[in-house]
DNA sequence: TAGATTGTTAATCGATTAACAATC
DNA sequence: TAGATTGTTAATCGATTAACAATC
C-alpha cells in the first residue's frame, strides 16, 4: 500500500532469474552489486534492472548499487517462495520420477505430500520421499490431505480426463506437461504449462533461421 | 522475397501452439476455419490470430475463413519441421529417459542419433531406439556424425563443463534443461533453455497472487 | 568534494487490439 | 446479391531503452 506499484507479469518472469543470479552471488559472499555489473553477468540492459527493481521499492543507494542480501530476500517475498502449497504428482514414469527426486520443492513454494501412479509395477516404489501409491486412492487423499496443486506428468492423451478429474475434487491450480491447455477449459484454475514440445519447434526455427542468414 | 514480411519472435513462439491445434482440427477432417472459431479454441483474440496468419502470407478467404492443412503446412514449412537436425542426448537419468523415450523427434525438425551417460549402470540399455554409450566416447561419435545440437539433461553442476567439451567438439545448438544458461558463455549458440524451476516459481507467484487479491 | 550509481521521467519501440474497406 | 470474413491500416497499449537530475 506504501511505495509498491504493482509488479506486471513480464517482470515477474523474469525474478526468478534475477533471484538465480543474485543468490548465486550471494553464496558467493558478494553484497553488493550495481545495474551495470549485473548486467554484463545477465544480459539485461542495466536500465531495465533498474526499472524492474524499482518497481518493488527502493533497494538500490546511489553511488553504491544494491545490496545482494536484501534483493533476494524481496524477490523470495515477491515470489512467495516461503510458503509450502501442498502438491501432488500425478504418473510416476521416468518423468515424474525425474521430477519428484530431484525438483527442490520446498525451495520454489511447494511440498510434495503425494505420488500417484495407476501401474503395479511402480506402486510401492518411494520417489523423492514418498512411497507411490495407486491413483485411485486420490480421491480418499484429497479429503485428508487437501492438496492445492497437481504436477501432470502423464501421457497427453490422458490429461484431459485426469485434469477434470482432479478438478472436480477441487483442485484449481496445475503444473502440466505436455500438450492440453486445462485452463481453456476450466478458466479457473492457475496453470503453468511446460510445453516441452514447443520449446523443441522453436529451437528447430531457429536453428533453420541461423542457416539462412538472410531471406 | 514476394510477399513474406519477416516473422517476429513473438510470432514464433504461438507457431507450436497454432500447430498444435490446427493439426488436431486437420485429423478431426476439419477442412476450414474463421478467426473467430479458431480464437475461441485457442484463447488467443481473432485480430491477433488474422495478423499472425497475415505475416506469412495470404492463406485466408474473404467470407470463408482458413483453410487448416494448408495452413499447418504452412507452419510445418516456417518452423522447419521437416528437417532432420541430427542430435544427440547427454544424461540417461530419468529424465533422459523420458526424453529420448518419448519425445516425437521427427516430428519436431530433429532426429535423435545417439544417447550418452557415464554410468556404467546405464550404459549399454536402450532408450528411444539408441543404446546408451559412455560419454567418454563421444568425441569419436562427433568425428564420425557431426551431430549438430545436443540435449542437456545432467545435474546443474555439470552443464558449465560438459557444455563447453560439447562447444570444443563444435556443437553449437543445445536443448538445456536447469540453470546454467550456456548462451552468456557462448554467444555464438543457439539455446533453449527449460528452466523447470523458473516455471515452478512463477505458478507460486499466481498462486501467491490469486489467495491475495486484492493488494 | 568528486565520482558513482540509483530513481524516475521521457522517448522509443514493438506488439496487440480495434475498425473497416476489400472481396470472396 | 447479401452475408461473412479476411487483409490491412490506424489506434492503443505496454514494455524497453535512454537520459539525467537526485543523492549517496
């Protein structure tokens, strides 16, 4: 209410970089750090650190630049990062396994209370602290548990069923990967979708655009 | 040279997304659609999908609409699906796997050639139709393929390393996923980066943003 | 004080949306 | 022809960059 304009969506995408940067330097004991050092260090214009900065209060000193600490202590603020939103996994093949072991969930937000998977084969298994259990207690686990974020790694062909289904429990915020967009479908839910495949077509493009340099 | 205005990057990137659903409305045996329809499937509004369309030529009619296979064609031809890139995956963890299992590479402009790990668990299983060789002998495979873009699925700690022996080798096109970001060192690559935990953070920011409100 | 560097305003640039004439 | 829908221009919006006064 004090000094806080309101952060636009094109800068909060891009705090999490800068918080991978400064915590970087952070553990690295540098304190302090101007616009123009980081950057060279980042690829952002100096001028727009700036600007994207200011726009959650004034962390900088003139003549000095900015102090590490502090920033990435504003940015963890910002983001949210103190908190742990309960979550669960959904499909606990090479895909989710990767993710469960190894994503640092308590670091981005989030606890992982739960993996589900509907093969006996993985069914008992333990992945990233939790021991996988059959899909179809995901209805007895909801009412105790009250997750408020799924991760779908499934096959495409199966998100649409199983997003509605989680839905309908009552869950309204979803990390996805693959192809189906949940939140055309249900508007009310917070979506982050990775679209793996899309990122790999516009690596093709450009690839493609650098063989032929000009058209 | 005709009537080709040139493409902006944030044209680009809803090309995947613009493919995505029109190839699904082609299988469907949809054989045209308006702006309009297609811009309640999508979400994107229909003046922005005619000024998309529009800067790669005129594939509309005035009163009729779109038609789809020869719009994905068209896209399918700016993207550069059809190429082959020859690639190459580094890291046969879960993630590996998953990858190089089920990524439709063929579909996407590349074509997997070859899978490496150092672990003498892995090596010697197949994955997505490659046996899995031992790192070490990768500057003998570059000799002999010339693979031209690389996939990165190795712990954070290695990509500064493991980037570069690839950069020495002269692979000059990586599918990073993590931290590190590999075109700062090498100005001369094309990257794209999956930075899980960037997305990660960012639904906690929309999480954060949606229990608030009001601020 | 002199030098450095921010905070902030103004200028620029690009992308999105609105509107409508062209035309199927 | 009448209706529909594109192609395209103009208006709007927002994000980035440049510039410089404020100030440590």
């Amino acid at each position: 209410m004090q000094k806080k304009n309101l952060v636009s969506m094109s800068v909060v995408r891009r705090l999490p970089r800068y918080y991978r940067f400064l915590s970087e330097l952070g553990k690295g004991g540098v304190a302090r750090i101007s616009s123009q050092e980081l950057s060279k260090k980042m690829g952002f214009s100096a001028s727009q650190i700036r600007q994207d900065f200011n726009c959650f209060g004034g962390f900088g000193q003139q003549g000095y630049g900015y102090n590490v600490p502090q920033l990435c202590e504003a940015i963890e603020e910002i983001l949210g990062l103190k908190q742990q939103h309960r979550c669960i996994l959904i499909g606990a093949g090479n895909l989710g396994k990767a993710i469960a072991g190894h994503m640092p969930f308590n670091q981005l937000g989030f606890q992982l209370i739960g993996v589900f998977d509907n093969s006996p084969q993985v069914i008992g298994q333990k992945v990233g602290g939790q021991t996988i259990l059959p899909y179809g207690s995901i209805g007895a686990f909801y009412q105790e548990n009250h997750p408020v974020m799924a991760i779908l790694c499934i096959p495409r062909e199966n998100v649409e069923e199983i997003s509605d289904q989680l839905y309908s429990l009552g869950i309204r915020s979803f990390w996805n990967f693959g192809h189906y967009d949940i939140s055309l479908k249900h508007p009310d839910t917070t979506v982050e979708n990775v679209h793996m495949n899309d990122s790999m077509m516009t690596l093709c493009y450009k690839l493609a655009a650098k063989n032929k340099p000009q058209a």
